[in-house]
C-alpha cells in the first residue's frame, strides 16, 4: 500500500475521547492556532509511546496522515510536557480549565496566530503559580485575554445603558458594568468593587510576567476566577465541567 502523506504541525493537546477499544482521539490546537482532532491508533494500550506524548497540555512536534475521516497521529516528539503543570491537583484543575476554554475558542480550518502563544505562556504561567490565589488568577486572565481577543471583551469604565461613570454592578449576559440606577432591573447584575473592576482590567492588560507578581488575596481571586467562569460560560454558551471542577477544590 502506498504510504500517505504526513504533514508535520508543532500542537498543544487540549482533550482527549475514547475511540473504540484501544483508540483515542485527540483535540489539539496547531501553532497556528487551528483546531485540530486526530485519531492516536492503540494510544490507550499499556506501555503506548503515544499514550504519554498525547497527553493534556503537552506541547508536540506531531506528525499527522491523512485517514478517511479525521486524521492519524502517527508520531510525536514532546517540546514542553509542561511537567510544573502536573505537579498538584490544583495546578492540573487550573491547566485543564484553560484548555477547556481554548477548546471552544479555536476552530478547524480558522487560523489565529495570537492562540498559541496566549494558551501556551498561560500554561507556564501555571506552572509558575506558587500559591491558590495566582493559579485562579492566571486561569482568570486567560479567559479574559482570549474571550477579549474573540470580541467579548467586557466594558469596565461606564454604565453600558446610560454612561454613568459610577457603575457598581457587573452583569455578565450585558457585557460589563451598570450603574445603581440601570442596574435595578436586572437580576442577575453582581455587585462588584472598584478594586475588582481594576482587576478584571489589569487581567486582560497585564503580561502574566505582571500577573504573576502581584499581590493578590483568596476574596479577590475567588471572585475574579467566579466572573471569568459566568462570563466563558455565557458567551461561549457552554457548560464548563474543567472550570467548575477548578472552583470546586
Ligand atoms: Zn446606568
């Protein structure tokens, strides 16, 4: 049989499913910030060379064949296991929750080239998280910077209705905050601090380098990790099982 042609792609795996017995399919994002799903043949038998290699959050240099449906991982060599990620429980909640929203965030067949890089520094960012409060914060920010990236970037200086510069609400399914007054009707409409408004701010403008050493209470970065999980959720309108587990522990 003639062999099929490979193209090589530099990836990120963001999840993986059972495939029949012994199969897996894996969901990665290219460097080029494509979505990309291929099938790891014998990838869940003991011992498998691709088992490892494919794991979330491994960076790999991938070969991909053309199958008659999805395509074949035939190979791949591991460029950052991101092992610092894998350390504890809640680095892993955290590092699994960002590529459940790079997931729903990156497309077969759309290129995006600020994807990988974003997803890719978050992960180290994790991995250099030292204590809870800057591992919700970095998982905040990632959200914030991708969904912000994608159009969903929230209004944080003015009422959205009317302006008012006071806004002391935040109210997720209308993109930002609301003033006392406009706020009265709206249910759902959080009520939200100066510090947490520059907060979501400094989330979406910072470098996580910034991130990473500022200071920063449990109160504060439960709540910022609480409205970047409303505001993936609502518009990526999608149930988050990775965030919520993240909130849970
Ligand atoms: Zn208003």
């Amino acid at each position: 049989m003639a062999r099929r042609p490979a193209v090589r792609y530099k990836a990120v795996m963001l999840s993986r499913t059972k495939l029949a017995e012994q199969d897996l399919i894996v969901t990665m994002m290219t460097e080029e910030g494509e979505q990309l799903r291929a099938v790891a043949k014998g990838a869940r038998k003991p011992g498998s060379r691709l088992s490892a290699r494919s794991e979330l959050f491994v960076e790999a240099d991938v070969m991909i064949s053309k199958g008659r449906n999805l395509g074949i991982l035939t190979e791949a060599e591991v460029s950052d296991a991101h092992v610092g990620a894998r350390v504890d429980i809640e680095h892993v909640a955290c590092a699994s929750a960002m590529c459940e929203i790079a997931r729903l965030t990156c497309y077969e067949d759309l290129k995006d080239p600020f994807l990988f890089p974003l997803l890719s520094r978050s992960l180290r960012a994790c991995e250099e998280s030292t204590d809870r409060p800057h591992l919700d914060i970095v998982a905040a920010a990632y959200v914030f910077k991708v969904m912000s990236h994608a159009g969903w970037r929230p209004v944080l200086d003015a009422c959205i209705a009317c302006e008012e510069p006071a806004a002391t609400r935040f109210c997720v399914s209308v993109g930002g905050v609301l003033c006392e007054s406009c706020a009265r009707n709206v249910a759902e409409a959080m009520p939200v601090s100066q510090n947490e408004l520059d907060w979501i701010g400094a989330l979406i403008g910072l470098t996580f380098d910034e991130l990473l050493v500022a200071p920063v209470d449990d109160l504060t970065s439960s709540k910022l990790l609480d409205v970047a999980h409303r505001w993936a959720a609502t518009h990526l309108d999608a149930r988050l099982r990775a965030f919520e587990f993240l909130r849970g522990i």
